[in-house]
C-alpha cells in the first residue's frame, strides 16, 4: 500500500493485491495535535501518531502501522 497525504488535504491510497490487481481510493484527512481524522464515503477513522524522522507510527485502536517516509 501507498499513502500519499498531499498539503490540500487529500490522501491519496493505491493498494496493489497479490493477484496483481491495484485499487485507489481518494479520502480527506486533517491533523488535530497528535490525530489525524481521515474521511471517506464509508467512514471517519480517527488516527493516533507519532512522527520520527522519516518514520510514522499509527495506531487507529484496532490496528498499528509503521509507514516510512520516501521522496
């Protein structure tokens, strides 16, 4: 998977399967402190973080993801 969080607020997500097929979707995100509020058509998830460096932790409660940063 690969998140794009472009400054206009769009986050941009294209995740390619092991079958090779490849699925985007576009959601909005904002940044509250240390929260990200992510919307979509099908739902609002409310995201922990923290930023090192290149790397991100995110915990949304149910699940945590490690997402490195790269230009």
């Amino acid at each position: 998977m690969i998140m794009q969080f472009q400054p206009d607020g769009n986050l941009l997500e294209t995740t390619t399967y092991a079958d090779g097929s490849v699925k985007s979707e576009t959601s909005r995100y904002h940044i509250v402190g240390s929260t990200m509020i992510v919307n979509n058509l099908k739902m609002i998830s409310t995201i922990r973080f923290k930023v090192e460096e290149t790397l991100s932790l995110m915990d949304t409660g149910e699940y945590s993801m490690l997402l490195l940063k790269v230009n």
